[in-house]
C-alpha cells in the first residue's frame, strides 16, 4: 500500500463521529474507520479523535481531504467543515465536500420499487416543528447525481419517490473517503473555499 497517497474523510453531520483515512504507512493494506459516539461533546475531542487517527506531525503529508457537508446538527457539521477547510487551506490540500444524503443514496436507492430503481428519487428527513428536509438524487453506475442539495421543501411542494433518510456513519465515511481516493486518482483541483456546510434551517430560531 506504500504507493498509496494520504487521504482522510471526516463525516459529522450525525450524533456520532466518522473518521476514515487511507494510510500509506499502514500494513494492513486497508483503510482504517472509527466511529466515535461524542455527540454534543464533538466541540472537545475532535482533535483529538483524528490526531489518533493521524498524528498531527504527519498532518503536512495529506495529499487529499473529504468531508460530509451535511445535512445534520449545525454544531457538529459546522465543526468539521471548518475544521476540513482550515486544514485544507493552510496545507495547501484539495477538500472534497459531499452532502450526508448523497454519501446515503446507493444505500437507500436499494429500498425503492424495482421499477423505480434507475430514475430520479428523494431522499427526505421531518424536522420537528422546521419541515421537511430533502434532496434529489439519480444513480449513474456506481456514480451518484445530485440533481437538487438538500433544502426545506416549501409547502405543497409535491416531490417524486421518497425515501427517509438513514444513517450509516461507518459506511458512509468510508464512501465518502473512497470518493475522495478516485477524485485524486483523477487530479480533480477540489478548491477548498468551495465547500460549505448545507443548514436548511436557521440555526437560531424556534427549536
């Protein structure tokens, strides 16, 4: 695996806390994921969960960098955005942003009628007393298209099939990573100050 470069996907937008890395040093010929249950706490041990991951001398050797966009709670997907972006940033390195529902889609994709499957599809989480949060998505192959990002959806809106939102932090970062390694394989530029967390609702109002 030497030839391998060093990548990492930090996925947030949940309760719990995603972490995979391809590791050119690493024997196992894997790639390595943890999944950390922090919740509110994320604010105090993200640094520390992905410097045990990659040891921060090592930070500077990062040749790519992912990160789930969300949607999902607004501190914990704004924490590794920025935390993503900074890095990305002062090292120089490309950032790839995917949203949360994206990574989730050729899982969910299984759940719609066989004579669905192949055409456009909604993929859509209820927000207490907010709305409804949804996004478009099309597979191409093992590809997935995000016709329309994940927003709230005006009332009296009618959407198409319609899947619930599920999620899967372990699979998707792992996704989310894997999308990253073909995107560096393919010398895509990946700017970081384009990637920007997705918040459907205001963070401050009624809750």
């Amino acid at each position: 695996m030497s030839g391998n470069p060093l990548l990492m996907a930090l996925h947030s937008s949940t309760e719990s806390f995603g972490v995979a890395v391809i590791d050119p040093t690493s024997s196992t010929g894997t790639s390595a994921v943890e999944v950390f249950d922090d919740g509110r706490g994320l604010s105090n041990t993200l640094i520390t969960r992905v410097s045990a991951m990659v040891p921060r001398e090592r930070w500077t050797n990062f040749k790519g960098l992912a990160v789930a966009t969300g949607p999902g709670g607004f501190t914990g997907t704004r924490l590794s955005v920025v935390m993503a972006r900074t890095l990305a940033e002062q090292l120089r390195c490309p950032l790839l942003g995917i949203s949360s529902f994206a990574l989730m889609a050729p899982r969910l994709h299984n759940q719609l009628p066989k004579e669905q499957r192949g055409q456009p599809f909604w993929i859509a989480r209820e927000l207490p007393r907010r709305g409804l949060v949804a996004g478009c998505y099309c597979l191409e192959g093992n590809d997935v298209n995000e016709i329309e990002e994940p927003s709230l959806v005006a009332k009296g809106r009618s959407l198409g099939p319609i899947v619930e939102a599920a999620e899967d932090v372990h699979a998707d970062v792992l996704r989310l990573l894997e999308l990253l390694r073909r995107a560096h394989l393919a010398g895509k530029a990946m700017p970081w100050s384009e990637v920007l967390p997705i918040y459907p609702t205001s963070p401050v109002g009624q809750v």
